[in-house]
C-alpha cells in the first residue's frame, strides 16, 4: 500500500493542492487540506472500486475537503466572495502556481479576479476544467453531478467570467489612457 500511496501523491500532490488553493486562496489552509484529502486516500483505498480513474477519485476527494472546510468556517460565503489580493499573498512551490502566473501575465491575473465574482460550484468547474484540465466526465464524476450539469455551470461561468473580464479591460483602459491625459 505504501509504494501505491506514494506513487498516488507523487501523481496528483501538486494538482490537488493547486485545486485547493485556488479555492481557499490560502497556501497554509490548502496543504494542511492537501494532508487531509491524502488521509481520506489513505483511509479508503481499499474501498476504491475502480469504477473512475484514480484522479477522477482524488479529486472528488479534495472536493469533500474543500466542503467540508468551507462549512466549517463562520463566515464560508463571505469568504468566497471576498475578492484574492495577489499582491499581498506569499505562495512558492517547486512548478509555477497562480501567483507566479499572475504576476508574469496581466491578462491572467484579470480572470483570477473575476473568478471571484462565480459561485462556489462555478469556480469548482473552472477550476477543474481549465486549471487542472479535467474532461467535462471527469469533472462530473469528481463532483458527482451530470455531465449537462457540468456543462450548464461551466457556460454560465464563462458568461459571468467574460462580463466581468470585458469591465475589467475596459476599466483599465480608461485608467491608462487618463494617466496618458494627466502627463
């Protein structure tokens, strides 16, 4: 069970925490939950049935952790909804994560910004689906939904992510082009 429990870790530590982090915008929170998810692995492998992929499997997992967590906190919604300062968050890990990105590519700092503004299940899809490139079945099946499901929350995602993204540029369109006014 060790050597399929490190090589399980070795596989899909990084996209889980990633996953995680992502939705609890916290380095410390997401690798204490990255340990709690491979606890769960660990306590039912022998219940694995097979029946999805091991990712498909882990990432259901990491999803109930993340669940979990949110209804521990007083405040869960609140805490969705509040808005990721970049700037202010000190995250390092060996492959680049989100605030590395961020900071090398405007552009995608932009859509993590209006991540914020979807819902919990919407930002699980476009997580799942764009950040750690899982199908639209794995995705239902790690979520346990439809696969239409899936499908109708990643649209409705898009939509709010493109308004958003579109007020977004526009907004900083206008701050550039004051400050060319203002020189």
């Amino acid at each position: 069970m060790d050597s399929v429990f490190d090589e399980l870790y070795e596989k899909y530590h990084h996209d889980v925490f990633q996953f995680l982090f992502y939705m609890v915008k916290n380095k410390e929170q997401a690798e204490d939950l990255v340990q709690e998810v491979y606890i769960r692995v660990l306590k039912s492998y022998s219940k694995f049935e097979g029946k999805s992929s091991e990712r498909t499997w882990i990432f259901s997992i990491a999803r109930n952790v993340a669940i979990d967590w949110f209804r521990k906190q007083k405040s869960w919604k609140q805490r969705i909804i509040e808005k990721f300062d970049w700037s202010t968050q000190q995250v390092r890990d060996d492959q680049p994560i989100p605030e590395e990105i961020a900071i090398q590519r405007d552009d995608i700092q932009l859509i993590y910004r209006c991540l914020d503004k979807c819902t919990f299940d919407q930002n699980m899809v476009i997580v799942m689906r764009y950040f750690n490139e899982l199908s639209i079945s794995e995705t239902a099946q790690s979520l346990n939904w439809t696969e239409s499901k899936v499908k109708t929350t990643q649209h409705r995602a898009l939509k709010i992510l493109r308004k958003h993204l579109g007020e977004m540029m526009a907004e900083e369109e206008k701050s550039v082009e004051k400050a060319r006014v203002d020189r």
